[in-house]
C-alpha cells in the first residue's frame, strides 16, 4: 500500500475501524458525571478526584508500553482481548463501592481502554491516504465525538428511571456486539488490505526510530499543544457539571450536546476544506479565540448562556482537534504515524488523568470552578505561542529543503 493519491477513504477497513472506534468512546462518555456518582455512594470527597482520574492515568502509564509493541500485524487480536476487558469492566462497576475495589477496577478499565484504542489508531492510520489527512482524521473524530453528543444527554433521561450510574455502565456493553461482528469479519480481510505494505509499515517499530522521532522539534511542540488544549478539555467535561450545579444553570446534558454536535458538523461538512487550508494559520486563528472562551465561561449563569457559549467551544474545538491530528500525520514518516497519533493520544491520557486530580485538589482547596476555567485560558494561550513556534520552525525546515533541492542535493 503506497500513498496513490487516488486512494479511497472510505474504504469498508476503514469505517469499520471506526465504528470499532466509536463503541470505544461510547464506553467512556458515560462517565462525564462519575465525581458525581462517586459522592452519591458515600466515597470520600478526597477520593473523588483520584479516583476519576485514575483510569486515565492507567491508560496514560499503560500506553507507554502499548505504544512499541502495537502494529497493524497484531492491532486486530488485541482489540477483541481489549472489548472482552471492557465488557468486564463495565459490569462491574454495579458492586464494586469500596475504594480499593474501586482503584483496582480503574485500573483495569484504563488498560482494557488504551489497548482498544491504541490498536485501533495503530491499524486505522494505514488506511487514510496523506493528501486525505484532513478529512480522515476530520472523520476519526466524529467516531470519537458522536458518544459525547448523545450519551451524556442519554445518560440525563436515563437517571431519572435508574437507580444509579453503574446501571447505565452495564447497558453500554450491549454495542460490544456489533464491535466483536466487524472485529471478526475485519481480521479475515486484514490480510489481503494489509498485503501490498512494506513490511517495515505492518511491523513493530524499532526502539531507535522512536528515540529519533521524540527528538523532532516539530513532532514535541505539536505533543505539548495536545497536552494543554486535553488539559483544558478533560477540566471542561468534568467540572462543568460541579460549576452548574452551583448556579442557576438546570443541566449540563445539553451543553455537552450542543458543543459536540457543533464539532461535528463541522468536521462532516468541512472535511475536504481540512487538506485545502493552511493548517497552522487555522490552528492559530482558532486557538486565540478559544482564550476568550474559557475566560467567559465563569460568566454564565443562565440556560440560554450556557447554550450558546456551548456553540462558540464547539467551534473551536471542532476546527482545532482534526486539524491538530492531521498536523502530526502530515510530518510524521509513514512507518511511524501509527506512533505519533498513538503518542497524541498518551499526552491526552495525561491531560484526562492531570485535570481531574488537579483539578479535585484545586476546588477542594476552597478556589472555584471560575478560576479553574481561567487558568484554562492561560493554557491556551501558551499553545498559541508554540503553535507561532512550530510555524516558525516548519518555515525554516522548508527553505532548507529548498535549498538542498536546489543545489542538487535532496
């Protein structure tokens, strides 16, 4: 398999993969007010926050041995061992009440997670053409968007005619099934799709090739603007709902649902405009305008508010987070994109991990939800100025590219 620019996207290998995709962030949408169910089964207010980032954290500390050993030759088999963890994991969230139930539980349900998801962007990166970068991993995020546009809001209904959360946890398991059917049937045509790679593209990446990757100017500055921009996002998706339940805001179902159908259709109507635009000049516009949002956040204290500031995050993010995974495939080299989404997806573990446990600690020290939001502000902008940095730098690399061409030497 080559980079022919006359690729299909849309390949059955592909959509699969994401759907396989999807199921897996249905999983962990759910768990958007799990400091919440926390609090209702009498775990301690200190607790919470470890313990919601715990998985997270599992995932983050996990996926640095996922990362090596994961590759388009062995993604299928561990991502049916990885629905089996989960299916497990998510019945058992019904008994296990004690913290160190809960700890280890955590603990299993991130490794089962990273293992699926880490699989499936270790196989899904060989199957987007490079001038279709914009528009695949556009496409990649709806899988991973969809589960918070609507299960959040499934999950509101839901409570009133449930005991608990654990309840709804158990339910999710029923998408495993149609997961393990594509699963299945993706392993038997594996074989053929995957035949006309170099055999260094389906094999496991050698442990020098990924030192000299992690020491790529280009490759760290785009892992630290992932790292800031899932820092803010993971501190959105779990105190937004603390932050309402402090004002005269109802809910926080529909924020959730409204910024992500936002992302969405953006990234459904904008996928070809992602490979035709100047990616870094986008990501700049639209990072300095996501500051004023956070700022504005600890302004809302109506329905209607929280509504449209849910409209002006969505925008942004939903220009961002593609356009940011696109970036890193472009310069990247193609035995080690599998890697580097794969290492874009560490640095979020770590931001989904960092923000609840910072995060707790923060608003049990007695500081609000506003100020927490705008340090987020903060963080955003120093990805603003690393973005300036990595234009700078991609400028450079260019003109001496130029200049080797040009004097005969490439």
């Amino acid at each position: 398999m080559t980079e022919q620019a006359d690729r299909k996207l849309f390949s059955f290998e592909f959509v699969s993969l994401n759907l396989v995709i999807f199921f897996s962030f249905c999983n962990m949408s759910v768990f958007y007010s799990f400091f919440s169910y926390l609090a209702r089964i009498g775990i301690p207010e200190e607790w919470r926050g470890f313990l919601v980032g715990l998985e997270p954290m599992s995932a983050f500390m996990l996926r640095l041995v996922a990362v090596p050993m994961l590759h388009a030759g062995n993604a299928a088999t561990a991502m049916l061992i990885a629905l089996i963890m989960i299916v497990t994991a998510l019945c058992s969230y019904g008994w296990v009440v004690t913290v160190p139930g809960l700890i280890a539980l955590r603990v299993f349900h991130g490794a089962a997670f990273v293992l699926l998801v880490s699989a499936s962007m270790a196989l899904v990166v060989h199957f987007i053409p490079k001038d279709k970068s914009g528009q695949g991993f556009g496409f990649v995020s709806v899988s991973v968007l969809v589960p918070y546009a609507v299960m959040p809001l499934v999950t509101e209904v839901l409570l009133r005619y449930t005991q608990n959360e654990s309840q709804i946890y158990r339910g999710v398991t029923v998408l495993a099934a149609p997961a393990f059917i594509l699963l299945l049937m993706l392993r038997k045509r594996l074989k053929s799709a995957l035949g006309g790679m170099e055999r260094a593209l389906i094999s496991r990446p050698k442990l020098e090739e990924i030192r000299r990757d992690l020491k790529e100017p280009r490759i760290v500055l785009l892992l630290a603007v992932n790292l800031f921009l899932y820092l803010c996002y993971a501190t959105v998706f779990f105190f937004m709902k603390g932050y309402a339940s402090l004002s005269s805001i109802s809910e926080v179902g529909g924020f959730f649902t409204i910024s992500t159908l936002v992302m969405i259709a953006l990234r459904l109507s904008g996928g070809l405009f992602f490979d035709k635009i100047g990616k870094i000049r986008m990501l700049q516009v639209f990072m300095l305008l996501l500051v004023p949002c956070f700022v504005l956040f600890r302004y809302m204290s109506t329905d209607r508010m929280l509504y449209l500031m849910a409209g002006y995050y969505g925008l942004c993010i939903g220009f961002i987070m593609p356009l940011l995974n696109a970036l890193l495939f472009d310069v990247s080299p193609p035995h080690l994109r599998g890697v580097n989404t794969n290492l874009a997806l560490f640095v979020m573990d770590a931001g989904f991990f960092l923000s609840p446990y910072a995060g707790g600690a923060f608003i049990a020290s007695g500081r609000s939800f506003s100020s927490l939001f705008t340090i987020c502000a903060g963080f955003i902008f120093v990805n603003l100025v690393l973005l300036v940095v990595f234009g700078n730098l991609k400028r450079t690399v260019q003109k001496e590219q130029a200049a080797g061409y040009t004097g005969g030497v490439r």
